[in-house]
C-alpha cells in the first residue's frame, strides 16, 4: 500500500531515515479542494469530475477524456467498449502489472505475451508480429516506467491486421514520442491516478479517445448503461469517479509539468553520474520524452546484495516486477520470453521521484557507486 504523506509540499524526509522510491504528494491544495468538494454537498461524477476531463484533454492532443474510479477500470472500460470479449486474443507484454492482463481476462478475452526490447523494457514490435493470429483483436502496448512504446510500428502493425490499439499509459502521464503525447496513439488511452503514479486522484482513471462515439458508449458503460436517469440503454456498470478524486486530480494535474520536469531532472543527473559505473541506466529511444514514472538500472547476478547494500545505506529501491506475468498462477500456459525472463531478474528501480532533495539525490548516487 502506498505510504501517503500528510504534510505541506514538499514534503520533510521520511521518519524511518529512508529515501523511499515513492513519495506521493498530498498537500495544503489537495487537502482544500477535497474539503471544497464535501462542503459543496455534490460528491460523486458532478462538475469537478467534468473539470477533470476538460482540463486532462490537454495533455492527449484534445482526446475526449472519460473518468473512471481506477486505471484497471479504464483498460477494462477501453476493451469492453471496443467489443473485445470471450474468443478474442489480446496482445499484451508479460513484463507489466499483472492489471494489464487481468483486464483482457476481465472481458472474457485472452492475453497473448509478447517479448520486450531490452532497452525500452516495452513491446518489441517483431515479437508483435509473431504473436498476432487469426483470433486476435487487439494490441495492448504499456509505457512502462514512463517510456513511450514503439507506437509507429505498432499502430503499423495493428493498421494492416485491422486490430484496435488500447494504450496503458498508467505509468506515463505527460510521455510523448515524435512530439505527440501517449494516450492519443490508440483508439483509446487509458490512465491511472492511484497514488504512486506520476499524478494521482486518490484512486481513478482515465480513458482517452479520438472517436466521439466511443466516448458516448464509454460514458454510459461506466454508468449503469445511462445518460438521462433511468432510461438506461445498455447494460454497465457502476465505475463512476467521485468529485473529491477529481478536485484532487485537478491540483496534481496542475502540478504535474513541474513534477515531470522534477523527476527528468534527477534522471539527468542519475544518468551522468552513474555513467561510467558499469550499471547500465535506461536507454531512451530516439524522438521519446521518458517521464521517469521509474528509473530502472539492470544489476545482473548480485540484485538482492546491491538492494541490502543500498538498504543500509538508506536508500530504498523496489523491483517493478519480479514475477512476470506469464509466470502468474491466473495466466498458465508455454511461454518463450527471454528479454522479459531477463528484466524480471535484473532490474532495480532507484528513487527519481521529484520530491528529492539535492541531499537525498546526493546519498543515492553516493550509495549507488559504493555498492556497483
Ligand atoms: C497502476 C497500473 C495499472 C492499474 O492502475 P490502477 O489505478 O492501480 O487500477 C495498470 N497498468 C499499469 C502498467 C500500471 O502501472
């Protein structure tokens, strides 16, 4: 569970001594705008929920912006309003959060893993290829760690097999290739808000689509089939955001140019000072902008002996994600992914966040070097 931080921002050190990887902000705006909204008495998909999805529209080219309580909401929203369901294939990395397959299994569809590029740590489009068959619907590309997937070649791919394209940008809000931002690539975005994320809304999500028809049918899939009271049209759910989300997401959402220019910023530094150690940092692939959701170093062999060392010397780290995936007890099956097999046992994400003081950036790149 995420640690959430009560203090004016930035926020003090953390109490255990510890940087940790992940410092979610909640301060003196967010708190207002959240008292705003239970005084105002209208809590749940009212005007600041509307405010949200005018105001995040900007950050995916104008997209029609549809919120949801939470990012595997959104994926899942994303497919079922495509009409991806039972006997339909899915395209998905096995080197992600398990949220992204447990959405195509939550419409009764299938995920087929597909290998990642080694530097990127996202889909490797040649891998694509060979995974795409006659029963699949769709590619589900993830920017993992805030770097944008290889979205030309994909959408190439997806263009020539008639397959829809849902982007899980969860981890990459703000993330562009070629200038133009993830969540506009696809026929849908989709984003999450949870606490740890580059900006968060409490707990929420976002989908993003061009086509205005599919934002009708995702507005009335989120809300029990519904756009006038009771004269509901389809079969939906119940995945409405509340306004208290929103008005927070409305501040993070303010905050986010600085926090993404934050966590590039100590990217930077991590980069030039780290180079030269040995450990290979994140490559970033020509035309992307890495938001730094995580900053990612692969530590072949001695993994758990570098995160003990850096532990002592106060600096926390996480791995994002030992197990992938495909080696998940929900999703059995034969699979054959070595870059995504070697990324699981290789990489450390080292603190990046942009509530890093020089001094605690300072002590990573001190720790990191004594422990290469
Ligand atoms: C966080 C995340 C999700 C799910 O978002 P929630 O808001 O936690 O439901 C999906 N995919 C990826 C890659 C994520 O990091």
């Amino acid at each position: 569970m995420a640690q959430l931080v009560g203090e004016s921002v930035p926020p003090a050190r953390s109490g255990t001594g510890t940087v940790p990887v992940a410092r979610p902000v909640i301060g003196e705006a967010e708190i207002a705008a959240a008292v705003r909204v239970l005084r105002s008495g209208s809590v749940v998909q009212g005007p600041e929920v509307a405010a949200f999805e005018r105001e995040f529209a900007e950050l995916v080219d104008g997209r029609h912006c549809v919120a949801v309580n939470s990012g595997t909401s959104a994926l899942q929203l994303a497919l079922t309003a495509l009409g991806i369901g039972p006997g339909d294939e899915v395209v998905v990395p096995s080197f992600s959060f398990a949220a992204t397959a447990n959405a195509v299994r939550l419409v009764g569809a299938e995920p087929v893993f597909a290998d990642i590029d080694p530097d990127s740590f996202c889909l490797d489009p040649a891998a694509v290829l060979a995974a795409i068959g006659p029963r699949t619907a769709a590619l589900l590309p993830v920017h993992l760690y805030g770097h944008p997937a290889a979205m030309a070649e994909l959408t190439r791919l997806a263009a020539r097999g008639g397959l829809a394209v849902v982007e899980d940008a969860c981890q990459a809000h703000g993330a562009t290739l070629d200038g133009r931002p993830v969540g506009s690539f696809g026929a849908a975005g989709c984003f999450s808000f949870y606490p740890t994320k580059n900006m968060h809304a409490l707990e929420g999500g976002m989908v993003t689509v061009a086509d205005p028809a599919l934002a009708r049918k995702l507005r009335l899939l989120r809300n029990q089939g519904m756009e006038q009271p009771y004269r509901n049209e389809i079969v939906g759910a119940n995945l409405r955001m509340t306004d208290v989300s929103a008005a927070v997401g409305r501040v993070q959402l303010g905050r986010l140019p600085g926090a993404t220019e934050g966590r590039r910023a100590n990217a930077a530094v991590l980069d030039r000072e780290l180079a030269g150690t040995g450990l290979r940092t994140p490559p970033v692939a020509p035309g992307a902008r890495h938001v730094y959701h995580q900053y990612t170093v692969r530590v072949p062999g001695q993994r758990e002996e570098f995160r003990r060392e850096l532990a002592a010397a106060g600096v926390g780290t996480e791995v994002y994600y030992p197990v992938p995936i495909h080696r998940l007890p929900p999703f059995p099956g034969r699979w054959e992914l070595p870059e995504t097999e070697r990324a699981a046992a290789e990489v450390v994400a080292l603190p990046v966040h942009p509530t890093l003081s020089e001094a605690e950036l300072a002590l990573v790149v001190e720790a990191v070097r004594r422990a290469v």
